[in-house]
C-alpha cells in the first residue's frame, strides 16, 4: 500500500470516528454503539416538534415562526418520514424519550 492509501477496513475506522465526533453516534450504557437520530433533524424541524408538543396546531407553529401552515404541514411529513414514525402520538413519545421535549 502507498502512503495516502488506506484500506477498507481504515477508512471504515475513520469513517465511524468521525461520526463518533460529529455526535452521530454514541456509546450506550452496556457499551454497545448506538446511532443517534437527532442528528438528522434540522434546528426548524426540533422547533417545530418542540411546539407540536405544546398542543399547537399547524396554524398556530405557523403563525408563531412567521411561515404559513403548508410549510408547517411539510415539515411535520418530513419529520415523521425522518423518524420513521406514524403519527403526532409518535412525534410526542420521540421528543420525550430523546429530550427534546420535558412535561412541565
């Protein structure tokens, strides 16, 4: 092999350190790797399940961040398409599970 030259199983090493740094993934707390999915929701879209979670419709998310209901609507599809979820009932257990989101 050559000097800039690494083999699969290296740029694999370094592919996982490098996502271990960007905070994408994490150590659980028996040790095993996990893959963190708060990292593929952009700071609109956590505000938005932030305000979902305070019983807000559409309208009124739009109304407070200045957008109108359809981006409110595309942003909550491509939130639950994101996470794999169903439902608003989906999008509220995430937030609470992952923190986003704390009952008062």
């Amino acid at each position: 092999m050559g000097q800039n030259t690494f083999s699969q199983k290296e740029v694999d090493t370094l592919k996982l350190v490098a996502r271990l740094h960007e905070g994408n993934i994490s150590y659980s707390k028996n040790g095993k790797l996990r893959f963190n999915k708060n990292n593929i929701l952009t700071q609109k879209e956590i505000t938005v399940i932030t305000l979902i979670c305070e019983e807000h419709s559409s309208k009124k998310i739009g109304a407070k961040l200045k957008l109108s209901k359809g981006t409110i609507d595309k942003r909550r599809k491509n939130i639950l398409r994101k996470l794999k979820l169903k439902n608003v009932v989906g999008i509220v257990k995430y937030a609470i599970k992952n923190k986003l989101y704390a009952i008062k």
